[in-house]
C-alpha cells in the first residue's frame, strides 16, 4: 500500500509467463501493433508514434527529452516535488538550458505563473510532471496546451503516478508528449515505459533521424543533428515499431507482454470506471486516515486519487511504525523524499491495491500501531469513516 | 532456433510470475544482493559492481561507454560484424573520437592487429564485442588484457551473444567492464542486462558522481564531468545497488526475478557444464547441417558453439524457405543483417533451446523445406549426422 510499485494484477503476472517468440514472428509484431492500438485508448490520443520504451518509467522520461531537446535548447521546468527535479536533471544531462519555477512541496502552480514564465523564457519545451507521488498533488494541465499551442512551445508531461487513477486525455489537453509506467494506477511492474507523441513532436524528432550504421544501406538517412543515445532514439524506435520494423533492440517481450495485459484489463473495465475506482479508493481512505485522527498533507484541491500523505504525529518515530505495518501486518507503507523526508507517510490506493479490502485491512492495522506507539485514536474511526464512504457509493 | 531471442526457460518464466514487493522491502533487497552474488558467479569475477542495468542487451552496453566516456575521448573499436557498428555508433554518440579497425564479416582479429591499432591510437577505451551473432564468430580476447594492462587502456567488451555457451571469465581475461543480455544463453527473456566493472572501472566512474537533486542534501556530490544520461549514470545506479540504496530508477522488479532465476539456473547447472553442453548441441547442429549439404559460414575455428550460419543455397528463395519452417513446422530460424542479408541463414542452440530434440527436429524439418523449394538433399543426412555426435558423446 505504498506509492508504487505495488502488487501487480495477478492476471498481468500470468500474462507475463506466457512462453517467448521471436521478435519479427508475425504474431510478435502483431502483438506490438496490438499494445500500440491499446494504449492509444490509455493515453487517450490519436497519435500514431504511441509504443513502449523498454526500461523503467524513467527510461521514458530520457527518451522523450534526449529526442526532443538539442544542446542549447531552452527548457521550462516548474518544479512541485521530487520528479520535477528529476526532469530538470534529466533536462540538463541533454545540454538543455533549464530554467525552472518552483512552489513548495504540496502545492502546484496557477496556469498564469506558467504562462508567465513560458512568456519570460521562451523555451522551446514546457517539461511538468503530472501527478507528483513525492507530494501527492497533480499540476492541473487543461490550460496549459492552449497556452503551448498559441507560444509555439512544445508540450510534455510526465503520467507514471497519474495514468488510470487521476482523469487524463492526451490530446484533449493538446500535449505533445508523453511518459507513463506500468508500477503504479496500471497495476503491473516497473520495466516498460508506455509514450505518446504528437504529430508535432514526431516531426521534430524524426527530423533528427539516422539509420545505424550495421544496418543502413546507400541512401538511407544520417543525421546532421544526431540524437545523443542511441538507446533512447526515439526516431529509431518509431522505425522499429513503424511498418518498417528496423531492427534496433531486441523488443523484451515479456515486459511487452505485462504492459499489454495491464492496457487490455483497463480498456476493459473502461478508464473513466478506472479513475472512479480510484477515487472511491482513494476517498475512504482519506475519509479513514482522517477518522483516526491524522493531519493531510498537501493541497486538498489537487491531490491525487491514488496516494494519500499523511503527517507522522508527533513522539513517533515514522520508520518504526512502517516497520510494525510490514513486519507484523505485511503492509507496506511509503516514506517520501527531500522535505517531507521523515515527516509525512505516503499511502497508496491504487492498481490491484485500489480495493475495499487493502483499504479497511490498511486502517485497522494502521490503528493498531498508532495505539502501540502511544498516539491517541478513536477506536474504529479509520475504518469506521471508510464504511461511511463506502455506504455512501452504495457498496457497502 | 534463431540467432536469439529464442525461447526462454519455463522456470524462468514461472520465477517471472510471482508477485511484487516494494522495492525497499528486505526481501527485494536480499533479491537484489542475491542477484548481484550470482552475476558474480556467472560473469567468473569478484567485481563488487556487478549489478542488472533495466533495459534490454544495448540499454547495457550504453551504460557502460557513457558512464566510461567523457566527450574528446578516444575509444578503440575492433569491428567485425554487426554489434562492432553498434558499439562505434554508441561512443559516437557519447561524444567519444571513435577509431575503428575493420576484417571482413565472418573473420575475427589477431591480438597482434588490435595491439598495433592501441599503440597508434592510445585510446582511453578498447570496446570490442566478444561473439557477434551477425556473423555467428568470436573474437578471441585473451591477450587483450595484457595489452591493455600494460597501455593504460579500459577493456570492455559485450558479451550478450556468448555468456555461458562460450568460455569466458571477466578477471582471467583482464575486463575491466562486461555487458550481457538474458535472451540468449542464459535462457531468459530480452529487457534485462547483467553488468560487471572492475575497481579500475567503476573508480572512473564514480569519479562522475552526483547525487540527484530531488534527494540531494546538504554537502552530497555534485560532479564538475557529470554523465551525459540520468537513467545509465552508473555511479548512480552502483548507490542503488550498494548498501547507501540512493533512490534512483524503480527496480524492474519482474525482470529482476527473471535475471535472478536465469543465473540461479546456470550456477545449479555449473558454468562449464552450461559452456559443454552448448557446444554438444551445436556440434550436433554443425554436423548435421554439413550432412544436408550445406555450406557453413565464418571462420569455423572461431565460430561460438551457440549459433550456426548456414549460405542460403543458390537458386531458393531464403525468406521463403524460413516462412515455410515457421509456418508449416513452427520453428524459427534467422536471417542476418548488412552485408550477410539473403546470404546467410543464422540457426541458434542457445539457452533453452540447446537440446536434442531441438537439434533433431529442426534438422528433420530443414531437410523437408530443402526438398520441397528444389534442393537436392542427402535423404537423413542432417539427422544422422548428429545423431553421430550424440552418439560419439555417449548420449544417444
């Protein structure tokens, strides 16, 4: 019950022992074709440059930013936790000219101090985070596309702690780009990285395209302005998943498989049913955590359906009682980073663990260790306030 | 039985399917130190940085150049088949002054070439692929080491093609960095690379070393010659690996499962057993192809004991006659890349897959698809003449 990883959806784990085929048997692309249609429906989009990126959630945050960004291009990142520092380090490693905004942890930015901004610098590419895990908040984002769109600035978002728990449409909100994980509201494991790319931002990185030496014959395609991985070369990577099927890594099938299955069971409950699921989730467990008495951090009007961060009372040692919680009742709660390092416990409600079970057997242990470490509770008053929630939805 | 990926383990599979835990959880970090113990193993080194990097084979090897390479230096690249290119391309685009020496696809270097080109160029790094699968040879790296012992040069070399189906040990040869992948012998899926540096190696690297913002306190490392990515910055990812657990990447926690059973696999086997047994079985597939009366490609006293490239025999039409052995016998075989493209057919026993009855019914299968495209074929001379090798091995 942390902030992701979490436990995977059994059904994706099965998926996952499904024996290998090759990568260019007709089923093995079929299958990738497959997973592309698939996530289009995730991401919400008509983009047809939509794959998996094989490596964790930030294999493609690199990928989009190391293809999309040249040495000296100006990047606006507006930081509101942890992973906006990282899109800011990541930004800088490709010889990006960050400027950056920032607020503190727990809050997020108006889409005028953004636009401001973008007005200020004049950046080539806006790199925000959606859903912040470290925080819990979300950016709002539905302003910011048009603001994009009329500056000329090329759009980015993050959604590896947001994607399926929180309401979010790609092209609706006129991104250019976008990054996701499996770990979190997808319910399977970290290692594949789920993206989307506009028309726009495929013409800026096919621009960039080269055909690897081993493989390239008279005529074909180098690069003027090379991409600096050949790893994260998303122009490549487009040729491999494209009709062209140009070899470059060697697809890992059994994360392609995971991140299928994950994509097939959300297309299948409906992704506004999944989003509601999370927030009923969510909601009980907030309305628990607060029954036992325990302060919310973060702005209240942009929290996450999926992940609750609550402070640490006071005379307790935080790590001692995530100790308890894993040894002794087999629940893992999260920590957080940087400022709230020690002072906030981050809960999860999301993927498989988005359940009404996880939630009442998280509240009634999270009551028991509050009352062995000495802070006062109300007996039954987390699950005793998550059952009102629940009768409230009419499924308890 | 193609050139790989091929059909991963069932236990390796099954290992693959259980459930997550998070990723500080102490079992998972007994799993990671578990893993690295068997890696240790498997790669024949005492390395301490010996760890998975969360991506396919390349995610690997451009951990490895970029951690290594700072823009300006110059790296020294033997080529002889496909992944030679692949090499020079990921230095290139490092920012390394790539040199290359060159032999024909199918031919391997003498260490006295690679001893000239080092004197002439005094690269910082000789990066050479050990067995290439595009060309099915390895080149023989054991007086490489001293060389660059004696020059001050980095020695590295990719070994995703060759572990534990070919001889190889990381601290008798003198490696200072060896990258590898799951997909081939050891049995496992692709999205996963075994990695191992020496001191002298991962010194360089964490010379490097910066602590990322987003955890970053007071007094923590910020490098002046950072690493050009986040995700294959090395020094980062030896703190996630190594007891300080610096928070970098999610584990891909399933892959982990699968590296971790691979290896478990091949230590339970023993290293030389796994190593004998590849070469029985592409003994057996050698001599059975040579009694169909094919032609066999590459130099044979350096050709790897997991895969076989056959010439395509003049007058059929090779994409067809591997279409019929997919579609009508649901055995894959491999085509090749560059100059060998058309030429040549590649047919793997690797991992799994290296086994009698592989070998027999692909042989039987071949023999069928022969006679039906027009080739004339010795009725039984494939099959016979491993049965022969079984036979004299003492196990048929």
């Amino acid at each position: 019950m942390g902030p992701g990883p979490i436990n995977a959806d059994p059904r994706v784990l099965r998926a996952m022992s499904a024996q290998l085929v090759g990568q260019y048997d007709p089923w093995m692309t079929a299958a990738m074709d497959e997973t592309q249609v698939l996530y289009r429906q995730v991401f919400q989009t008509a983009n047809e440059q939509t794959m998996l990126v094989d490596g964790t959630s930030r294999a493609g945050i690199e990928a989009a930013l190391v293809s999309l960004i040249e040495p000296g291009d100006r990047v606006l990142v507006p930081i509101f936790g942890r992973f906006g520092h990282l899109l800011r380090e990541i930004a800088e490693r490709c010889g990006a000219e960050v400027h950056v905004i920032e607020v503190p942890w727990g809050q997020v930015f108006t889409a005028t101090a953004i636009e401001t901004a973008i007005a200020s610098v004049r950046p080539k590419l806006l790199a925000v985070v959606h859903g912040d895990t470290s925080t819990t908040v979300a950016q709002p984002l539905d302003e910011l596309g048009a603001i994009c769109e009329r500056e000329g600035v090329l759009f980015y978002t993050d959604v590896t702690a947001s994607l399926a728990g929180n309401t979010f449409a790609t092209d609706e909100l006129g991104l250019d780009a976008v990054t996701a994980g499996l770990q979190k509201c997808l319910g399977g494991p970290s290692g594949s990285s789920p993206v989307t790319f506009s028309p726009r931002a495929a013409s800026v990185i096919t621009a960039r395209r080269s055909v690897e030496a081993g493989i390239r014959s008279v005529g074909d395609a180098v690069s003027a302005h090379p991409i600096r991985s050949n790893y994260f070369d998303l122009a490549m990577i487009f040729d491999y998943w494209g009709p062209q099927r140009l070899n470059h890594h060697t697809e890992a099938t059994t994360m392609l498989y995971g991140a299928r299955e994950c994509a097939r069971l959300l297309v299948e409950e409906g992704i506004d049913e999944a989003v509601a699921r999370h927030a009923l989730h969510g909601g009980a467990m907030l309305a628990g955590l607060r029954g036992l008495g325990l302060e919310i951090f973060g702005d209240p009007a942009h929290k996450m359906n999926n992940v609750t961060a609550v402070v640490i009372p006071t005379g307790i040692d935080g790590d001692k009682a995530r100790g308890a919680m894993l040894n002794d009742f087999g629940i893992e709660i999260g920590t957080s980073f940087g400022p709230l390092h020690g002072k906030v416990w981050r809960i999860g409600t999301m993927g498989y663990n988005a359940r009404k079970d996880t939630v009442l057997t998280t509240l009634s242990a999270l009551e028991a260790v509050l009352r062995r470490s000495g802070v006062a509770v109300t007996g039954g008053g987390g699950v005793g306030a998550a059952y009102e929630v629940y009768q409230d939805a009419g499924v308890a």
